[in-house]
C-alpha cells in the first residue's frame, strides 16, 4: 500500500463521509444507482433524489419493468436524463443476459449502457470491495494536485497520466474504503475553489500545494464563446386551465420528455394553432412572455414563451399520442424538461394570466 493510501484510510477513518444513503446497505444496485447519479451531481443535491427513486424502484428488476415516463418522472429536476435512460436500459440488459444480478468485473460492467470505466470500478470497489480503480471528478482533481499534471483535462495524454496514478495507489485491500476516502478528500477538502489545504492529509507531499498554485489544477480545457438559439415555446391553455405538452424525440435535448410546443422564433401563433387541428377563431387571447435563457453544455436557448389561451375545452385537438394536456397544480406522472417545469410553475402560480 502506497504512502498516499495510507494517509488517506487514516484520515477517512475520522473524517470521512458515512451517513450517504448509499453507504447504508451497499447492494450493488444502490452503489450503480447512486454512482449514475452522481456523474456530475454533487452529492447534497443527489440524496433525496436518491431516496426518492430507490423507495420507488427497490429493486432492479422493478426498475426494469417501469416505463420510460416513469423513470423520468423520478428523475425530473435532476438534469443529464441519458442517464435515467440509460440506467433502465441497463437494467433491462442485466434482467436478460445477466439473471437480473449486477455483474461483478469492471469489464461486464462498462458494456453496459452509461457506465463507463470509473463508474464500473466504482460498483466493483465499493459493492463487490474488489480491487478496481476509479476516476471521477473529484479524484482526478486530487490526482491532479497532488501530482502536478500539467496537461488539459480530457486530453488523451493527460487521462493516461492520471489513470496511471490512480492504478498505482488503488490498495489490493481495503479498495472499498480506500475508494470512498479519495472520493471524500475531493469532495469536502480538495474542492474546486478555495482548497482546505490546511485540513488534508496528504498536503506535505502534494506538489500543487507545496508550489503555492493549487487553484492551477486541474488545467481547464480552453472555453469556446457558446453560440445562442432562439426558438418559441407554445404555452397552450384551455379553459380549465390545462395545458398543452409535447413529447420531445427520443434523441437530442431533452430527449423523450414532456415540454411546451417548441418551434422556430419566427413561427406565428396561426401557423402553431393550424398545426394542430385549432382554428385561430378558438383563441380568447395571446401574450409573450419576458425571455430567458437555458444553457446548455455547447450552446444557450433563448426561450420566447408565447402564452395562447383558447375560449372553451379544445381537447380534441392534437390528438396525437406524442400530445397530452396536464394541469399545472397536478403531479405530472412522466418527465418534464426543465423549461417545461419553469413554464408550469409560473402558470400555476398565476405568473401568466
């Protein structure tokens, strides 16, 4: 075991994170779900998400006789919905090539869909305590640090680097307290502004920090200006005050959720209203609504919302199953993209009548 290794199980030992749900009774299944989540969510935001959808889907074959809709329904807020896709697709293949059990190699594992390698040597570690290695965010940034890597993030020579360090100190034993210790000391001590560095056990050899430049690690990628979309979103009342809501395709942006009528910038109301069988004789009254923007990872929606109120119940239009109406004040029982949520809220709470 390495010195770094020892350093770290030591301070784990009284400083280490032990009250995540996910640490309490570590099935595998708890350990996938709970690193799926995780993949670019902190923790504090993840627990009740994480509650919330193992008191839902116990088990993993429960998981996988569930809808599409209603994994993202337990999944809105939580943003990255690839990973809900993902993560019943996976339990699907694990019910069918795998006899509905988690497999136990890094190698089954990363076959799956949206598990990757650091998320596979995760389950293997802190599940099955075998040794495996790991790479997330926090541990690339401690390794990053604590070895000085002076390459971008996310190049190929960087990743090779790093990988290496993190092999050579994953112990042969105790790999599952290890595992969680090294994510801990990236997550409370090593964080990304403002490093405890007064509190880290490993800052006497750490190289970023007897340097003075920890903030200088890891190296960001450089930053490209995000270009801007415009696109309108059809907010579609009725006169009970439901609203109509589209199925999003099953790839791209939001892909398989439930959201405003979006179309281009420039379309009109009449043109919107044609397209889904209403003639503009049914419309009481139109209004736009103030913009705002949604980024994303590559480029920033400007999101125009137009706010179409008709005269009496139209529900029979857009009869199509890629339609639906909901009321905002009801739970919606399938996902809603985050503008969707924004725009509801705002309805229901009479900020758009």
């Amino acid at each position: 075991m390495t010195e770094f290794a020892k350093k770290l199980l030591h301070w784990a030992q009284h400083n280490g994170r032990k009250d995540l749900p996910w640490q309490q009774n570590p099935t595998a299944y708890r350990v996938w779900v709970s690193e799926v989540m995780l993949q670019q969510t902190q923790a504090s935001t993840v627990v009740p998400y994480f509650n919330r959808f193992l008191n839902r889907f116990p088990t993993l074959r429960q998981l996988a006789k569930a809808s599409e809709d209603e994994v993202l329904e337990y999944w809105s807020g939580l943003g990255y919905y690839r990973r809900a896709r993902h993560l019943r697709m996976a339990a699907l293949e694990i019910v069918e090539t795998h006899n509905g059990e988690v497999p136990a190699s890094v190698d089954a594992l990363a076959r799956l869909p949206g598990i990757g390698r650091s998320t596979a040597g995760a389950i293997v570690a802190l599940a099955f305590k075998r040794t495996a290695t790991i790479l997330d965010g926090n541990v690339r940034r401690v390794l990053s640090r604590f070895y000085a890597v002076k390459g971008e993030r996310g190049a190929a020579k960087t990743e090779k680097q790093l990988w290496s360090h993190a092999e050579d100190n994953t112990p042969a034993k105790q790999v599952d307290l290890y595992t969680q210790a090294v994510m801990d000391l990236g997550a409370t001590i090593c964080v990304r502004s403002n490093p405890k560095c007064s509190l880290c056990p490993l800052a006497s050899k750490c190289k970023a920090h007897r340097q003075g430049n920890e903030a200088d690690y890891p190296i960001p990628a450089p930053r490209r200006a995000l270009r801007v979309q415009r696109a309108r979103f059809f907010m579609l009342i009725d006169d009970r005050g439901a609203c109509l809501l589209q199925k999003r395709p099953p790839n791209g942006v939001w892909a398989s959720l439930w959201s405003p009528p979006q179309h281009p910038h420039t379309t009109p109301v009449s043109v919107f209203i044609e397209a889904i069988g209403l003639s503009t004789a049914s419309i009481a009254k139109t209004f736009t609504g103030k913009k705002f923007r949604h980024a994303f990872s590559h480029y920033q929606l400007e999101i125009e919302p137009i706010y179409v109120f008709l005269q009496g119940s139209c529900r029979g239009a857009a009869q199509d199953q890629n339609y639906r109406w909901h009321h905002p004040g009801e739970r919606a029982e399938f996902g809603l993209s985050a503008v969707a949520v924004k725009l509801l809220t705002e309805i229901d709470s009479d900020g758009a009548s």
